[in-house]
C-alpha cells in the first residue's frame, strides 16, 4: 500500500522534507552502539545523514550531522526517565524532539516535536516491532493516524547491501528523513538494550 503525501509537511528539519515517497536502508546491527561511525542511505546509495561513533553513556551525545559534516542535532539520553527517553538537541542544547519508548501492547515508541511548517505540537508513533515483518510509523499519541512511514525487512541480493540482513523504512513525501531517522536510531538502541538486559 502506497503511503500517501503529507501536507502540510511534517517534522522539524524543512530541507529534509522528501521531495518524494523516499526508502532509507538501515543495516541490522550496523547501530549496535559500539562506537562505530555509520550512514544512513537511501536506496541509490546517497547518504541522508550520518551519526558519529560514541556510544550513549551518561554524558556522551551522539552526533547526527548531513552528508557534509554539518551538525543536525545530537541524541542525548535522558537518564532516570521512567521510559527511555532520548532528547534531539540543536548545537546550542535546545530541544528539537523528544523520543520516549513505552511498554504499551501495540505502541512501541513515541516522538513529539513542535511541527515547524505549522508551528503545532504533533506526536508520531511507531507501532509493531522490527523483529516483525513490518511496522508502521503513524500520527498521532495512539498510533491511529494516517501513516507517515513503513519499516520493512528485507535481504538484500544486488549491490552494495548484497546478503546483508537489513531493514527499510519507506518515508512518504512531505515527512522529514533526518526526524524519520532519528526515530529508527533510538528504535534500534531500545531493541539493542532490550537484547542487553534479557542475556
């Protein structure tokens, strides 16, 4: 099923806006938070944004910058939250976003940021699990809204993702990558503390 566009736009970066419905590819593991420097593509190879290496601890941020090394934001985890939560920060330390994970059937994770094409407050929720075969991202505190992206699994069997186990979230147009992004990055780190506590 086709995701159909956004409008107004959503998110919080305006020049990330997809242009068009877009598919980033995510390599399984490639986020396991060990401190190695990843990208995230889409499916010609370009890269959307890059992350730098630190793993979270208590004072560390992760930083998400464009294919030019330009700082998006950072992801600072909040420590002593209830729910894990991440905080996106501009360079200055403001909030842009906040990711909380919860323990809900159905509703796994969920963002609010302030809407900067219409200057509301919105909540995008991430429903199903990676380790399904599919999970929608949808508006809304409950999940019920329309969908704005889809993560899909997938094996790769031509070119540079060739037999790798990986995961696309196909984005529709008007919804921000860098936000779309940003929420699979602390999705995969809820999954991978998730994996932690139950070895």
């Amino acid at each position: 099923m086709a995701l159909a566009p956004v409008n107004p736009p959503l998110g919080v970066f305006q020049h990330y806006y997809a242009g068009r419905p877009t598919t980033l590819v995510l390599k399984e593991k490639i986020m396991s938070w060990t401190g190695d420097d990843f990208s995230v593509k889409d499916t010609d190879g370009n890269v959307v944004c890059r992350c730098s290496g630190q793993a979270f601890s208590l004072r560390e941020r992760k930083i998400i910058t464009d294919p030019n090394g330009n700082e998006l934001f950072h992801l600072r985890k909040k420590q002593l939250a209830i729910h894990s939560t991440w905080i996106g920060e501009d360079a200055g330390g403001s909030e842009i976003f906040a990711i909380t994970k919860h323990f809900s059937l159905g509703t796994k994770m969920r963002a609010k940021f302030t809407n900067v094409s219409t200057g509301a407050r919105e909540t995008i929720s991430i429903r199903g699990g990676i380790l399904s075969q599919s999970a929608d991202i949808t508006i809304g505190e409950d999940g019920s809204g329309p969908a704005v992206a889809r993560i899909e699994r997938k094996l790769f069997s031509l070119g540079e993702w060739a037999g790798q186990q990986t995961y696309t979230v196909t984005v529709a147009q008007g919804v921000d990558l860098a936000l779309i992004a940003a929420i699979c990055i602390c999705f995969d780190e809820a999954k991978h503390e998730a994996s932690a506590a139950a070895a």
